[in-house]
C-alpha cells in the first residue's frame, strides 16, 4: 500500500507542476483542502476512486496513468501535448482579441463610408472591449498573475472612453472613481497572495516536521 500511495503522490505533484497549479489552486478546483493535496503529494493518505478520477480528467490522463510508474515516454508525450495546448489556448485568446480589433476597424470604415460620420469614439472604446476579452480567457485557462494587470486596465479604459464619450458634459471627475477602483482591485489581488503565501509557509512547515 505505501509504494502505491508512493507512486501516485510522485504522480500528483509531476503533473501539478507541468499544469503549473499550486497545491492551493488545485484544492480550489478539487472543492477539497490544501492540506488533503498536500497529504496526498506527501503519501500520507490516498484520494478515493472518485477523487482520482476526477484528478485523472482534470489532466486530461487515464487513471492508469495515476497509479502506474515508470512511464517515461508517456510524461514526455504529456508534456508534449500540454505546451501544444497551452499554445493553441494563447492562439485562441489572441485571435479573439485581433477579430474584436477588426470588427471595430470594419464598423469604422463603414459608417464613415456610408453614413459620412466619423466614429473615433469606436477605437476608444476597443481598449475596454478587447481587455473583457483578455481577462475572460484569462479567468478561464490564464495565469491569475496576469489577472490584475488587465482588471486595471480595464477599469481605466471603461473611465477614459467614458469621459471621452460623454466629454460635452465635462465629466472629467469621472477618473476619480479610478483611485479607489485601483486600491480595491490591489486589495482583492493582496488578500489572495497573503493566502497563497500563509499556505506555503504552512506546508513548508509540515514538511520540515515530517523531515524531524
């Protein structure tokens, strides 16, 4: 029993890491807690059947792969497969993105062509429009690094086409809102990393312990 649970914790943590998740974003994705994972990688106990099925479609394996070693080749075709989807997931986001960027330059030329207005305002708004896109893809399979960047972007964006939008009535003010916007989206990224961190040190802590 201890070289299976062995084998399936080496298991865990390669593929945690070639899908380049902490123990705390996967707990997040497994509804289950960070200390079970990190059990798990440990071998200290073994998820039911249920759990590394879950595990096995997560990673897109087979639950042989889980419980099985000395599989090499299989972990360099994995990989090989996963840089290719991560890959084809960036082509995707970005592709959404530049088609945004040419729907908005098409509906430009359009009016202008046909109605003789020009439509500046369509290119302001594009900032805002093609960050929703970024951080949508990025909520769904990006590095939540990336995610406070764009979150910023986006709500300065949405103020300045605002502003610019609706720039007769001089609300410039508007770009007040923007300070405490940015301050709580710093918050929200903040509490995030504190928790992330409080669970390294955790873990690092059991692991010395169980190094003792």
């Amino acid at each position: 029993m201890r070289d299976v649970r062995q084998i399936i914790a080496e298991n865990l943590i390669e593929l945690r890491k070639v899908n380049k998740l902490t123990q705390l974003e996967l707990a997040e994705k497994l509804n289950y807690s960070d200390k079970a994972i990190s059990k798990w990688e440990r071998g200290e106990s073994l998820p039911d059947v249920e759990i590394l099925c879950q595990i096995a479609e997560l990673y897109g394996v087979t639950l042989d792969y889980l419980v099985t070693k000395d599989h090499e080749e299989a972990t360099i075709e994995y990989k090989i497969s996963k840089e290719r989807a991560n890959v084809n997931k960036t082509i995707i986001t970005w592709l959404s993105v530049f088609s945004a960027v040419l729907l908005v330059v098409l509906s430009y030329i359009l009016v202008l062509t046909i109605a003789k207005v020009n439509l500046w305002i369509l290119y302001v708004w594009m900032i805002p429009l093609c960050s929703t896109l970024l951080l949508i893809f990025n909520c769904i399979w990006g590095n939540r690094k990336y995610r406070y960047i764009i979150l910023s972007i986006l709500m300065w964006s949405m103020l300045a086409s605002f502003a610019l939008q609706f720039m007769k009535y001089n609300i410039w003010l508007i770009f007040t809102l923007g300070a405490p916007g940015q301050v709580i989206i710093l918050l929200i990224f903040q509490l995030g990393r504190i928790k992330t961190n409080s669970h390294k040190k955790l873990t690092k802590e059991e692991n010395e312990k169980d190094s003792d």
